[in-house]
C-alpha cells in the first residue's frame, strides 16, 4: 500500500528521451540545443537524470533538478524571459553519471524538456524542436571527486563548444549527434521549493605567485580508495572506472604539479599572464560555493589545472586531498579565447591555477554562486564579533540549501539526518518558511521502502544510495524529533498523518533491540552519537542511544496521542538513571557484556553524554543541579587549547571526562544554555565556539578544527539562538 503520494506534474508534449542503449552508460553528457523565436514570454519545463545546467547564449541561468527520492522526479519551470532576443541559443547540458553516491542517484539518465513561447510549445524532447549531441569535450572515463560524490571533470575545449553554445545556425556533422530513443516513463512531481541564486562572484585578490615543476608520483603516491579501491571496496559509492581506462588521471596531474618558488602577494586579480610551469593563487573573500568561471586566451595546447581548497596551508599552498576529495579540475585549450566554467559547484576560498604546458591570459575569475536566496533579516546589536559570527552563519545556511539541507556543499552534499534537526530551526527563522524542509522531509518518504535496509528503517541520508547497506540508527530517531518540530512550525498535521505507518515500522524496528530492561543493546550497523571519543563506546548497551530512544518515544506520543509510549518513556528514564549513572555524578557512555553474560559498565564518561542526558529529558537542572553546575561553568569552549581540539588547557577540569566535538556535543551544550535560561553564557559560548572559525573561513564548520569540513550546514544553527535573544531584525 503507498503511504504517502506527492503533488503530480506532467508534460503536455514533452516525452524523456536519452541516447539510444546508452540510459545506464556511467558519466556520459549530452548536450541539447533549440533556438528562440524572441517571444515575450519563454518559458522552459524540464526534469533529467542526473543533473543538468541551462544557458542562454552560452551564458549560465539555472542548475537542476531539485533532488528526488528513487523513481520520482521534480520538474522546474524557468522563465527564461529576461534573457531571450530572437534568435537566441537555449542549451541543456545534462550530466547522466549512473554511479552510486550521496549526492545524485544511481538512476537511468534521461532529460524531459518543453519549450513554451507566447504559451505555444516550441520544442519539446521526443517530438521536435531539439537537437542533440554528446560533449565530446568532455572526458567520460574520468576519476571519483569523492567518494560520496561523482566525478571530477576534465575538458578538451575547441572552438565548437562555443558555436554550439551561441550561433543559431550550425553545420550538424561537425557534432558527434546520437540516435534518441524514448525512455520509461517517470514519476514526475512539483518542486516545491524556491530556485536558487547564481550571482557571479569574483576573486577578491591575488595571494602569491609559484614556479613548480612536473615530477613523477604515480608510483609513490597513494591514491584514495575512491579511485583505486583496496581489497575490493570503493567505500560507499562502488561504480568507478578503473584507473587503466582513465582518460586524463588528474589526480596525478595535479600531485605532480610540485611549487618550487612561492612569493606570497597581495595584488588586486587583474588579468595575469601565466606561463607553463607557473602558478597563481587567487582568494575569494570567504568559503564561496559555485561554478568555476573564468576568461582564458591561450595558445594552442595549452593545459590548465585549478587545484582549489577551503583553507590553504601556512606554507601558502593548497592541498587538493585534505578531506578525501580530488579538489581539481582540467582544461586541455585550442589556441583562442575562452569562457571557462565547470558544470558542478564546488567550495572554496582559495584556487591556484597552474599551466601545464603553453600560455594563457587569465581574467575575471570567480564563481556563479550556488545557493539560497537573500535573507532579509539582519543582525540587531553592536557586538562586532557576534556580527561576523552572523554573516558566516547566513553564508553557511545559504550554500548548503540548494534544493535540500545539505551537511556541506563540498564532500558529499548529502542530506543528513540530525543535521536537518538544526538546519530546519534555520529556515524557519531566516525565511519564515518551511518550503525546503518539507521538500527534505517528503524525499524520506516517497519510497514505501528502501531494500537495502531492514523494514522500517530510514537512510541516515537521502536521496542517496546506501547499496553496502549501511545506516545509523540513531539518526533515524533524530528523524521522529524533526518531525514533532515540523508539525509545530508548519501546523501540517496531513503530513504527519500520511506517515504514521512509517513511524510505527520504525518503532517496530527498535523493539527487536530491547533487552529485558527495557534498553537497547547491541544495535547493528554505524550506531553513531558524535565525532570523538563517544564513538568508541557505542556497544554493547550505549546510553547516549537510549537517551534519545526515549525522547523518540516521546515524540511520537505528542504526534500521535499514544499515552502507552508515554509510560514507556517514563520507565526508560527510570532504567537509565539507575544503570549509567556512576558514583563520580556522572553518567557513564555505555555497558558492555562480560564473558559470564553480565553487563558492566566501561567507566567511560564523555562530556557528550552528559549534554544527551539533559537534552532527552533524563535529567534535569532541578533533579539533577549538581551534575548540571559542572556542565555550567567547568565545560565549555574555554577548556580546549584554541584549533588544538581535543587538548585540554592546563586549568581545564575534569580532564577524564572526554571533551565534546562539533556536533552534536556542542550544539546539544548551546541548547541547553537556552533551553534553561543562561542567554549570557549562551553569547559567550557562540563566540567562544564560533569566532575562529568565522575568521578563517567566513563560514562555519564541522568539527571544532579544520580536519573536515569548514562549510556544514547545521551550523548556522547559531542563527536560531541568535533570534530567540533578540540579536536579529
């Protein structure tokens, strides 16, 4: 029985169409093309697999689709109007990449596209009015830009790309053009949610100058297991082409590309002439996310590598491999001018253009920016340092909600339960909406299952493909407590009535699990509760997990009026009190079974666990004041050398009580500053976790360094304090 049935969309003309036999080729690109008549309103409905991007004249207007769960498809409506003259080239360059990742499904590509002029269809796929062609330009066989993402890209551009692009009369055979055929149909439906923005950004300035030389790493260098897999693995995303059939191996291009001479500047980004073995560093004036565009005039032969990062080293050079990514990307250059842009968005704050071989002119280099719309509120106060902490905040929540919530828009772009507990507060304060979390939300639940989990679990993440059957648990409980907040921001109570089915298959689940006290114990797959020590101590009972075991069965009795899990939590309460809590005053992370059968506990206590405890209702600052005085004044941001995360300053107490990372032991600890009234420590603690990272980057981060990502959206949660104490209009 389908539980849940989203808002249906249908073409009047349009049919989806790929390149005959060629729907599951992995990372293969066709390029359609119709001109415009210069009507006064044009208008172009379209949906693919797996993503695509909209020019007129070559110039860049949109990125899409919003994404989907398996099997459906959102279709966006643009109105082209504004940028349409007669005769103008209309171009849908669309990505088929049919590899598993967190970020575009595995699906048989396709594009459906329709043409509205005046309200008369123009051109539409399947019929007429399109012409198509493969991107040549582009190579196909080319390496994973992360494991969690597809791959990287690597052009051979020559002067048809831009006669494609923009001459409204072109000679067919000169394209390699493919035989069409009608896929299967689709399960199309409604955006709903607002498109994004794609201002062009340019480089704030130049930050030095290299020389390098051309050495020979390939068989010294380890490559990630991305690009080449050990024993066998991939990681999470397995469909990759083996490093023998790789057209260009840019990992090694960019490895080998070895600065001898760096002299650090500070010079305006005028157009630079760059020469073969020379670099220039650019800096964008914060962590941006966006397309990479350029102007290049170059000599015939000439090959560019931009090696990009969030952050650059102290000896002033970028490391393209810092989070287990291939930050870099290639053109192979005719001799001429060219405008230089890359399909997908990536992250930065700092790139370096090295050439390889030849010459090129480089100008206006920058980025069209990926992300929400402007915000209209702004920050009320006269603290500078909670200012910056502000815009870094609006920039982190901006660029991680394209379409979905996002964890970071660089790695992965996954959609990440628990993450979209916090960034869903954001929203709603920001833009007084919920558009893009109900989109989030829906995408959990238009699949009735997924096959590669038990029944009645959800992905940790979504729309994503978890084909080694991986999950967290405890992400899915995160999942129920989004939910009670959504039906209280939104007032949908239809929704959540649509789902009830699924949230009793969840609870099901769980049972399996419970031991005779009424605990979890030994939950399988990736049982999860925050990057630091807390993961070491997540079997066999955990009790961070049992602690929002029962907040989980408390919301679900709110949402569904179920006063027996009411009762069930309140017994849970009563077990975890008199199980985990240890003579120290504090609570213990987790028991673990002896060989006579017995569980123990481990005697290992984190700061984490504390704040989980507080957090899910376990205790309190009334039953519990004095463990609740210790988390007050002796925890905290103070107590951790600064970017030397997990060091303890030398007065910091309790220092075998291991400390909180990022998320969620961090925020957990600033929620429950509000929550109970300590707004002063609140600012201090915003400010205490926050500032260096809004200094570095201009955005906020992952953990409380820079080891991963320096761009994640739940942490513009910051935002949602910020509001609730008056600091914003």
């Amino acid at each position: 029985m389908k539980t849940y049935e989203a808002i249906a969309v249908s073409f009047d003309v349009a049919k989806p169409v790929w390149a005959t036999g060629r729907e599951t080729e992995m990372n293969l690109w066709l390029s359609f093309r119709t001109v415009a008549k210069g009507a006064e309103k044009t208008v172009l409905k379209l949906t693919g697999s797996s993503a695509y991007e909209v020019k007129v004249n070559g110039k860049f207007i949109a990125f899409g689709p919003a994404r989907c769960a398996h099997g459906f498809y959102r279709v966006d409506e643009l109105d082209l109007s504004a940028n349409i003259t007669e005769n103008a080239v209309i171009t849908v360059n669309v990505a088929g990449y049919n590899a598993d990742s967190y970020y575009h499904l595995n699906q048989p590509s396709f594009l459906c596209a329709e043409l509205s002029e005046n309200g008369e269809i123009t051109a539409a796929t399947g019929k007429n009015g399109f012409l198509c062609r493969v991107m040549t330009e582009h190579e196909q066989k080319a390496e994973r830009f992360a494991g969690q993402r597809t791959f990287c890209e690597v052009y051979n551009i020559s002067p048809l790309k831009k006669i494609w692009e923009t001459m409204p009369e072109i000679r067919e055979k000169a394209y390699a053009v493919p035989f069409l055929c009608e896929t299967e149909p689709k399960n199309f439906i409604e955006r709903g949610s607002y498109y994004n923005t794609y201002d062009k950004i340019f480089a704030e300035k130049i930050v030095s100058r290299s020389e390098f030389t051309i050495e020979d790493y390939a068989d010294r260098v380890r490559y990630p297991a991305f690009i080449v897999p050990r024993n066998g693995d991939a990681g999470p995303c397995r469909k990759i082409f083996p490093l023998a059939e790789v057209e260009t191996d840019l990992f090694i291009k960019a490895r080998n590309a070895e600065i001898r001479n760096l002299h650090k500047i500070d010079e305006l980004p005028t157009t630079q002439t760059i020469r073969a073995g020379e670099a220039v560093t650019y800096k964008m004036a914060r962590n941006t996310t966006g397309t990479f565009d350029l102007d290049v005039a170059c000599d015939d032969g000439t090959e560019l590598v931009i090696t990009f990062d969030e952050i650059i080293g102290e000896n002033g050079q970028i490391n393209f491999r810092r989070m287990y990514t291939l930050n870099a990307i290639m053109w192979k250059l005719s001799g001429g001018i060219h405008h230089l842009s890359s399909f997908e968005p990536y992250t930065l704050q700092y790139m370096t253009v090295h050439v390889l071989k030849g010459r090129a002119f480089v100008s206006d280099i920058g980025l069209h920016y990926f992300g929400a719309e402007q915000i209209e509120r702004r920050y009320h106060g006269q603290d500078e340092t909670l200012r910056q902490i502000f815009d870094a905040a609006v920039e982190t929540y901006r660029q991680n909600t394209f379409t979905i919530y996002m964890d970071c828009p660089s790695r992965e772009r996954a959609g990440w339960l628990c993450d979209s507990f916090f960034t869903s507060r954001v929203e709603k304060t920001l833009t007084g909406k919920s558009e893009i979390e109900r989109v989030f939300l829906e995408n959990f639940f238009l699949p009735d299952s997924f096959s590669w989990l038990p029944k009645g679990m959800f992905p940790m993440c979504y729309p994503a493909d978890h084909r080694n059957n991986n999950f967290i648990p405890n992400w899915a409980m995160w999942l129920v407590l989004q939910l009670q907040e959504y039906l209280a921001r939104t007032g949908d109570r239809a929704f959540i009535d649509q789902v009830k089915v699924r949230i009793y298959e969840l609870l099901d689940y769980f049972k399996r699990f419970e031991n005779t006290d009424g605990l979890l114990e030994k939950l399988e797959s990736w049982v999860f509760v925050e990057w630091s020590e807390c993961n070491k101590l997540t079997q066999d009972i955990n009790f961070p997990s049992n602690m929002l075991y029962a907040n989980l069965l408390r919301a679900v009795a709110e949402l569904y009026a179920d006063d027996s899990l009411t009762e069930k939590a309140d017994r849970l309460k009563t077990t975890i009190n008199e199980k985990a809590m240890t003579e120290s005053g504090f609570y213990c992370d987790n028991a673990v079974y002896g060989e006579d059968g017995i569980a123990r506990l481990s005697g290992k206590r984190t700061e984490t666990c504390q704040y989980y405890a507080f957090f899910c209702g376990i205790t309190s600052p009334e039953e519990n004041p004095e463990l609740w005085q210790r988390m007050l004044h002796d925890f905290g941001p103070e107590r951790i050398v600064p970017y030397k995360w997990p060091a303890f300053t030398p007065e910091a107490k309790w220092q075998d009580i291991y400390p909180s990372n990022s998320f969620v032991g961090n925020y957990l600890r600033l929620e429950l500053l509000y929550r109970y009234g300590e707004h002063e420590k609140l600012i201090g603690n915003i400010k205490g976790f926050f500032k260096k990272m809004a200094d570095t980057t201009g955005t906020l981060w992952e953990n409380d360094s820079t080891s991963a990502s320096c761009n994640h959206g739940f942490a513009s949660h910051a935002l949602y304090w910020m509001d609730k104490l008056g600091l914003i209009q």
